[in-house]
C-alpha cells in the first residue's frame, strides 16, 4: 500500500512540475499604463472582432482608449455589434495619443480617400507615434504615404494597393516595420493589438 501512495504521489509530481512554467520563461507585456490610444473605426460596416478584440487587449493592460468615428454617436459594425463614439474624427488632435489604429471591415474603404482620416494617420507617423491598421485599413495607411519602402500585410484584396503605393507586401498574418504595424483580418486581431501594446511600451 505504501509503494502504491509513493508511485502516485510521484506521478501527480511529475504532472505538476511539468506544468510549471518558470518565471523567466513567461512573457510579460510591457507597462503602458498613463498611455493612450486611437481607435477609429467607420460609422458603419467596422469589422466587430478587429475592433472589440484589440480594444480588450489595451483596456486590459491599462491603456486609454479613445474611440473615434465621423459624424455619428454610434457606430454599427458589419456583424452587429455597436460602439459608442468618444470623439468625432473632425475633433481628433493627434498629439494626444501614443497609437493611432484604423479598423478595417467594408466600412473602412469610406477612409480610403479621405482627406482627414489621410492626414491623421500622416500627422500620427510623422510625430512616431505607433500607427496601425488591419484588414483593409491598410490602405489608409498606403494611401497617405507612409508605407513606401516599408513592410506591410492586409488583406489580400488591397495587396496590389500597398504594393503600388511602394510597400512590400508580406503576407503575414501581423507585420511589424518600425512604428507601423498591420494585420491581415479577423482572425489575427488579438495578436495585432498585444503587438501595438509590446510597441507602444517599447
């Protein structure tokens, strides 16, 4: 009976030190807290889990956000969610924050060609700060000038944009070049905010 309780708490040891992870092996986010960010998203038709993941992402590791739109109080998103409007894009002073991020979905090509939302993002990069897109969004980026020469993803459907606007398109689900940081889609949009926190951090 004894060899019996000795080989089982033998067995639940091994289990137990094999689910330890040492300390130094684990991946600590960086300290952002008194730091900010921008997220705008279109009035309509925002991607819900490229908006509603990374802003979990920020909120949890105590970054501000700031969520902005142009010309509504509530913006819709392509899958139903809704999100309460902080600042119209009209109001946006680009100092303020440490992170400018645009939310792709169908509603973001309405940022594509828009003189504001191009000179925010422009502003936002030439002041450092961290500037980032996923999805489509991407090509608010590429159309204010400041993916030349840079690497970047989206998805694919604007990839011949990015290229043609001077990026090196790469694919990747999360692409990091500098302060610029992309996304691919939805499926990437929990990595692509821990990604803009380790930026804005580092």
């Amino acid at each position: 009976m004894r060899g019996v309780k000795a080989s089982l708490f033998l067995c639940m040891l091994i289990i137990f030190s094999g689910c330890t992870i040492p300390e130094n092996e684990v991946e600590k986010m960086p300290d952002v807290k008194g730091k900010s960010v921008l997220m705008i998203i279109a009035a309509e038709g925002f991607r819900d889990e490229e908006f509603l993941e990374p802003k979990a992402v920020f909120e949890k590791s105590g970054l501000s956000v700031t969520v902005s739109s142009k010309g509504v109080d509530t913006a819709k998103g392509a899958l139903g969610a809704e999100a309460k409007i902080d600042k119209d894009i009209t109001a946006v002073t680009v100092n303020e924050y440490d992170a400018v991020v645009f939310i792709g979905g169908p509603g973001a090509a309405a940022y594509f060609e828009d003189e504001l939302a191009l000179g925010i993002a422009k502003e936002a990069y030439e002041q450092g700060k961290v500037v980032a897109a996923i999805c489509i969004a991407p090509s608010i980026l590429a159309n204010a000038g400041i993916l030349s020469g840079k690497r970047a993803t989206c998805f694919s459907s604007e990839s011949s944009n990015l290229e043609a606007q001077g990026a090196e398109y790469t694919g990747a689900e999360v692409e990091a070049d500098g302060h610029i940081i992309t996304a691919n889609g939805p499926a990437a949009a929990k990595k692509f905010g821990e990604r803009i926190v380790k930026a804005i951090g580092g």
